[in-house]
C-alpha cells in the first residue's frame, strides 16, 4: 500500500498498534538521566528567555545560529555552519552504531507580541516591505533551548550511547521570504543527512492544546501539507453606478471564494480531512469604482497526497468556471509548499515505551496545520510529536495558541521536552544509563 492510500488504514491500524504498545511493559526509571534534566534546567530556561526576548525571522537567525554553535561546540560536538544561509548541525560520535537525528526550528514571526513577559520582545523589523514587530509566537525559542538541553544531556552521556547522534537547529521553518529559499528542504540540499546519513529523525512542538506533563502523539498522517494559492480575477472596470457597463470581478471573486470553501465538504471525501481557506482579498482603490481585478491569496491543505492532487484540480476548475460564466477570467497559481508529515507506524510503535517515560502519552487528531519536517520524514523514518505546554490550571479554551501575539507557555514543559527527546536518542541508540 503506497502513502497514497495509507491515510484512511491509519486511522484504525495505528490505534490497534498502539493498543499493544500500551500493553508492554514500561522500561525502569533513570535516576541519572532525571537528574541531568534536572541539571540542565536552568540553561534550558536561560536559553528559552534570551531567545524569546531576540527573536529573528526566517533566513535571519543569525545570533541565534551563533549562540547554538557556540554552545554545542563548547560540549564537544562537531559543528557545521551556514548550511541553509543560518542552519547548524551538530554531530556526537560515539564508534559504530546507528545514527540519529532530532530537530529544532529556530525562526520567529512577524507578531508583536502582547504578553507583558518580563522578556518579551521588542524587536521590529522588515516583512514582505512591512514594518512589523517579531515574536516567538510559535514556540521555536524554546524547540531551540530544549534541544540544546538535549545536546548537553547526551554529551554528559557520551560513553552511555551505541552510535551517532545529529543535532539539526533548523532556519525558516515559518517559510523563506518571497524570492528566498530555505528551511528543511533547503538543509537537505546542502547535506543536513550526508556524512552521517541518520537511520531515523525525531522532532517535537509545543502545543497550548495539552497541559504540561502531556505528549500527544499520531501514527501516520500527522499534519498536513500546505500549499499557497493565488487567484487573479480579470474584469472590466466601470463606474460603480453602472456595473452592467463592465465586468465586475469583486462579485466574481466573492462567488469564487464561497465555491472554494465549499470544496473539502461537496467534492472530496469528507472522512479525510482537508482546508481551503482565502485569508486576502484585495482589489479597488475607490467607493464608486468597480476595478479591473482583484487577487485572491490563500492555502489548501490535505492529510492525503492524492486528495491534495484532486483539490488542486477542482480549485483550478471550480475558479476558471465561475469566472468565465461571469465573462471575467482567473488565473490560478499554486505554489506547492510543505508535504504532510507521516509518522512512521512502526518506529511510533518502538518509541512509544520512551515518550512514555517522560510524560504521560495521549492519541491526537491529525493536525491541519503543516510542518517542513516532512522533508526528512520522506528521507528517513520520522516521528513528529506535540509536548504539552498549558499551565494545568488553564483551560485549553482560554489558553493563548500558537501564532497569536498572546502566546506563551509554562516552563514547567522544558524538563518534560529535554527528557523525552533525550529518552528517544538513547532508546534509538538501544542504550541507557
């Protein structure tokens, strides 16, 4: 069965492999590991601040990228520079053996951020020409520090472990600025798996959806692609009194977009989800002025590769039609963008005992947002997990999410998020302390 077809199987194979999992018994604890969590827990958070109070954008991370190198360098990693213009990576040998491979993403958002932190930023900068204020609204300050909380751990347990360990602190993960590349698949272009080639990669993201002390996991289609979506509706501008003596493309552009968001629920199966949303719609200059055009901008998302080849179909067809019915014309331009992240069944199935070390272990549902790790999922198998960052005392309704300029997490969840990246290194490694 190609992964074409293999979403709708997940669905219910994954939980029956799940199920036995459950059933295994648990590994002992590991006081040594707790207590270099425990030990490390105050650069992980020192870290997490400074990073947060200077966030970068994408494909500008520099200061970030250099504190990372010097950190890594500093606990006797090997570390390559500007691979992906900021990206670092970190190489732990310890002889023969298999090789592993975590990630963190480093970049920011053009958010200005809202929380009254004592640490939080300030910085402005430049976005697709805009002035905008830049935030770690997405949690990759603290995917940055964990991780280097990880890097100290596994160095500390440098005679513990039975091969390689490849750390990846990952630029653009947000997507490249227009005209700019970057982010995973840029990493691996420029050698992110050479020499050594990992046999398998692991990678969290905090979600204000669980409270600490919680990890939620799926097998399979974990998130879904995404693909940017531009329509340009060609009319004939007229005055706004009378619209019959041109073609009107806002009322074109609006039948359009109500046809689109229709799309996932009328002409695809409606058991596999997917999304077509427009989040711009910009055209005219004038009350009394029916433009020339207007342009659409917006996302498809699937968790099926073969939906997601459907829907771009419809959508091309479903725009052109309505324009040409309405005598305009639409020209439709889509820009694929990241590919669902596939969490392999098996590998899930091994790691699970691990994770479950670290925090108590839940099934999500698929996630429609996308992540560029499923670049390196299609290389290797990959396993792509949330950690639970909402103060328990919370409830999830009113929790600030990711993205938002309110957005903030308890720093309760970094130990969690050090322990369960460093319990799957050194299972995958079939060593612990």
């Amino acid at each position: 069965m190609g992964r074409a077809r293999r979403f709708a199987a997940s669905l219910w194979v994954a939980l029956a492999a799940s199920a036995r999992v459950v059933a295994a018994e648990p590994a002992a604890e590991s006081p040594a590991l707790d207590a270099l969590v425990a030990q490390t827990l105050p650069d992980v958070r020192a870290w997490r601040r400074d990073l947060h109070a200077h966030p970068e954008l994408s494909n500008r991370e520099v200061r970030t990228a250099k504190l990372v190198a010097k950190e890594l360098r500093a606990r006797g990693y090997e570390v390559r520079t500007g691979v992906a213009q900021t990206g670092v990576i970190g190489v732990l040998r310890r002889g023969p053996g298999p090789v592993v491979a975590l990630r963190a993403d480093m970049d920011a958002l053009p958010v200005t951020e809202e929380t009254g932190l004592p640490f939080a930023s300030k910085e402005r900068s430049t976005y697709e020409g805009h002035e905008v204020g830049v935030m770690h609204a997405c949690g990759h300050d603290a995917h940055t520090a964990m991780l280097l909380g990880v890097a100290t751990v596994l160095a500390a347990l440098r005679g513990d472990l039975g091969g390689t360990v490849l750390l990846i602190f990952q630029p653009a993960e947000e997507g490249a600025p227009r005209g700019e590349r970057g982010g995973a698949k840029r990493m691996l272009e420029e050698g992110a798996f050479d020499a050594p080639r990992p046999d398998a990669v692991f990678a969290l993201h905090v979600t204000a959806e669980l409270p600490v002390g919680h990890i939620g996991i799926r097998s399979g289609a974990a998130t879904a692609s995404s693909d940017r979506l531009m329509i340009r509706v060609k009319g004939r501008q007229s005055h706004a009194a009378a619209p019959w003596q041109g073609v009107d493309p806002i009322a074109t552009a609006s039948r359009i977009v109500l046809a689109l968001e229709a799309l996932p629920a009328r002409e695809v199966d409606a058991r596999i989800p997917s999304v077509v949303s427009i989040g711009s719609f910009q055209g005219g200059v004038r009350n009394n002025i029916i433009p020339d055009d207007v342009e659409l901008q917006g996302t498809i998302r699937s968790l099926d590769p073969q939906q997601r080849a459907a829907l771009h179909e419809k959508v091309r067809r479903s725009a052109q039609g309505i324009a040409q019915a309405s005598g305009a014309e639409a020209e439709v331009v889509i820009d694929e963008g990241n590919p669902m992240v596939w969490n392999d069944p098996a590998l899930l199935a091994r790691m699970r005992p691990a994770l479950e070390r670290a925090a108590q272990v839940e099934e999500m549902l698929p996630w429609t947002a996308s992540e560029d790790f499923a670049f390196y999922a299609e290389q290797v198998p990959g396993l792509f997990f949330w950690l639970g960052v909402r103060d328990p005392g919370v409830a999830a309704a009113d929790a600030a999410q990711i993205h938002t300029p309110r957005f903030d997490l308890d720093e309760a969840a970094l130990p969690v998020g050090v322990r369960a990246m460093s319990e799957l290194a050194l299972a995958f490694l079939h060593r612990s302390p």
